[in-house]
C-alpha cells in the first residue's frame, strides 16, 4: 500500500537518481536472465533473493481498478555488482532505492535495471525497495492460457506459473531463485485477500482492511499467490495437527464441502506415500470457474477454479511435495512436477480400489485411456524430459507419459523400494531445486543393482511409443 514502510531517500536524491545521477562503480552488471532454455529472460543473475516483504493496495472497483505496491526484496550478491535486474510486467515503476539510497533505473520489457549509488560487493546482503503501481496485466502464455493478475466477478487472483508472477510484483522470476515473503494486502472492507502462508494479522481502517500473510519456507514466485474477492473461511487442523484454511467462493460453498472435508484424509495419505509434508500449512482457495481455465498449486494452498474432485485434489496436493518444495532447475524439469502429480493420481486410484497403476499404464499405452483418438495420440507427440518449446512444457506428454516413467521404476524396483524412493526423493531436495539428472542420478544410486538405461533411452528421452517388453 501507498503508506507502508518505504526505504526511500529524500526527494533531491530520488531526482538525481531518475536524471541518471549516482556515484561510480567498478562491478559487473547482473544478468536480464538466469538462461532458462525455455524463458531465458526469466529470473536474473548476479544476486540470490532472500525475502520479499510486499505491501499491496487493491482497488477491484471497474472505474479504479489499481493496484499500488511497495517490495522489499532482501537478496545477497553472489558476484561484485554495478547493477541488477529485476523482472516486472506491465505497472509503472515510480521510485527505487538500495539500501535506503535512491537508485537510477531503466525499464526495457520486463527487465528493470537497477545502478545503486554504491558498488555492492560479492556475497554482500542488500534490500532494494520498487514501490508501482498501475493497472496490472493478464499474460497469455505460449501455450494461449492465462496468468498474471486475472480480474474475477468480485475482485482478483495472482496465478504465476511460469512467469506471471511478474505482473504484480517486481522479483528474480524463476523457480531456481526461492525465498520467503511476507505479503500485506490492502482491500475495501468487506472483501478478503487470501494469500500464502499463514495469516498473521488482519486489520480494518477507514473501509480498507489489511491481511498479512507469512510464508516461513522457501517459495519459488510462480506458485506465490493473492486472490482477492468474497470468501468463505474455514480454519480447522488435521489430526496430526496441521493448520488447515480453506477459501471458497460463496456460490462454490455447496459443491466444494465434502471434497475440501477430504483434505485431512488426502494429506495423511500424501505423508505415508511421499514422506513428511514440507510446510506449515495446508487447504486450499475455491474460487469460480469462469475465474481460469486450470487449478494450479499454489503454495500451501492451492487454486481452484470451482469445486475440485477429489482426484484433482490429490494432484494440487501432491505438488506441493513435487513442485513445491521439490522444485525445477529450469522449465524443462516441468515433468518432475506434473509427472510426480499425475502418478500421485494413480497411486490415490490404485489404494481406493479404482485402477490399479498398472491399469492406468495399459490404457494409456494401448490408446483407450481417453475417447478421442487424438488425446491418445498425443502422448507420444515427445518426450517428457524434452518439450520442443515453451509451448508444451504443459503438455500430454509431460504429465501422462512422466507419470509411465514413473511406472516403469517402479516395475524395475518393486512395490516397496519405489515407495522409499518417492519418499527418500521429497527428502533429498526438499526447499530445493532439482533437475532430470539430478533425478536419474537418485534413482540409480537408490537401485545400483537395477540397468534403468532403457527407461531412460526409451520413456524418458526417446521419441514416439517405446516398444513394449
């Protein structure tokens, strides 16, 4: 919000700064980008992000729509630094500073360069405050979907994935950089803003209401969330404990009850199959299905466009131990996401007496899975680990033929040893980062016994439908 703590500087020192002035500096500048093979301006280079602390003012009124914020990005400097960049779409930048000293900056696409007044030195801790504003954008992927900041019938969601985090808050947009956030959110009293974490403060003055939200482990942006609108709240615990917050749309209320009443249920099942759950809270946000045309998993809670089924819950619940906490290298591991979700879908089938997980393969491979002849088809259309573009990093292939990879170690290990390994992968790379060798690497120290070089060749990188043993 346009009051929150601001580290600017005085306003003599802010002209200099958007004149060009400042003092010199002998470092390198950072990169536009972390080279992500599919979004290579995504992310930037030079500097770790730490912690965003994001104050947001939203208006969803149709003649004021607007959207006002202050960041606090704390971040360390991994090499001597001249200047960085940050990523952010669409607002209007109206003031920068770095450590409390105002900050020339230059806007070219989505890359913000930033030059601080002093030269910051490799592995220094720095905070650069961006407070914008403006009327945030919605971003049609490659693939035709939309993110971003998406408006809805009585206010607003945030759904990043890939990038659109970027279109209502400046950051290091890219998986590879996770940090923690605090996030305070500004609405008219009467609507609610839902976001990550845990809710740690709510306060109404002159007919706006503030939701502060905490997130303690580390998040990458693309699963970072706000949703902004009229909501039903539910809090109640697991029974182990586990705090959980439900946010459903008042028209979804009816429909989304006995499935969100399963949470307790879904999340003990999660931990016996994929190890210990990785944050502090669980639940999930309803919103309307006009709102997007996908669920996604959002951190602790993810996002529905109306009510899920339980299948659908398993997914979104089983990302935040692949995706979440387990999380790409880059944007063609998409698969250890979506290939991880879709195979917790089999196991949830397999365990409530529905298809077994060999079923599911066999309709999958023999073309009878689904009733268009072109949907099973496209399983094959490439190989999981090796989308072509960025365009199908979302695809069939990615979620269906990653989770028969999945199968196939499982066929290769046994029952038992793959179950240690979904568990024992969750725990080598939790809060981390982890790419397609990464995970082959794992799988064949856990089996050293077991030759998985045709799982590799066949299903993981090889072109159309491998034969069948």
């Amino acid at each position: 919000m346009r009051t929150a703590r601001l580290l600017v500087a005085a306003t003599s020192v802010i002209a200099l700064a958007a004149c060009g002035g400042g003092g010199s500096v002998d470092g390198i500048p950072g990169g536009p980008g972390v080279r992500d093979p599919y979004f290579p301006k995504a992310g930037n280079g030079g500097y770790d992000v730490g912690h965003y602390d994001l104050r947001l003012d939203y208006d969803p009124d149709p003649d004021a729509g607007h959207l006002a914020g202050t960041a606090m990005i704390t971040a360390r400097a991994t090499r001597d630094l001249s200047a960085f960049n940050l990523d952010i779409k669409g607002l209007d930048v109206e003031e920068v500073a770095v450590e409390g000293r105002g900050a020339r900056f230059h806007r070219a696409g989505q890359e913000l360069t930033v030059r601080p007044a002093d030269e910051l030195d490799d592995g220094e801790t720095f905070r650069v405050t961006v407070r914008y504003s403006g009327d945030p954008v919605t971003v049609t992927d490659p693939d035709g979907s939309k993110e971003g900041w998406l408006p809805t019938e009585d206010g607003a969601v945030g759904l990043g994935q890939p990038t659109g985090s970027m279109a209502w808050f400046p950051g290091s947009h890219h998986p590879s950089d996770k940090a923690t956030y605090d996030l305070a959110v500004t609405v008219p009293e009467g609507l609610g803003a839902v976001s990550n974490g845990e809710l740690t403060d709510e306060t109404t003055r002159g007919g706006r209401t503030t939701f502060t939200w905490h997130v303690a482990e580390p998040m990458s942006s693309h699963v970072a969330t706000v949703a902004v609108g009229d909501w039903e709240i539910d809090r109640s615990t697991t029974g182990d404990g586990l705090p959980v917050h439900t946010a459903v749309d008042p028209e979804q209320s009816e429909a989304s009850r006995e499935v969100l009443g399963r949470i307790p249920e879904v999340m003990k099942w999660a931990e016996g199959n994929f190890g210990p759950y990785p944050f502090s809270s669980t639940g999930a946000i309803v919103d309307r299905p006009e709102d997007a045309d996908y669920a996604l998993e959002t951190q602790n809670r993810p996002w529905f466009p109306g009510a899920p089924d339980t299948v659908l819950l398993v997914h979104e619940l089983a990302h935040q131990w692949y995706g979440n906490s387990v999380s790409p290298k880059t944007w063609r591991d998409m698969w250890l996401n979506e290939g991880f979700a879709t195979y917790a879908e089999w196991l949830w089938e397999e365990d409530e007496g529905g298809d077994s997980a060999q079923e599911t393969f066999d309709a999958l491979y023999d073309g009878t899975y689904y009733d268009d002849e072109d949907a099973n088809e496209s399983i094959w259309a490439f190989p999981p680990a090796d989308p072509p573009d960025a365009e199908h990093i979302s695809a069939s292939p990615v979620y269906q033929r990653g989770a028969m990879v999945l199968h196939k170690i499982r066929q290769a290990v046994g029952d038992d040893a793959f179950r240690d390994l979904l568990r024992g992968w969750s725990a080598a790379h939790r809060h981390g980062n982890a790419d397609t060798e990464d995970f082959t690497a794992y799988v064949e120290g856990a089996a050293p016994d077991e030759d998985f070089t045709g799982v590799w060749e066949e299903w993981l990188h090889g072109e159309g439908r491998p034969d069948r043993p």
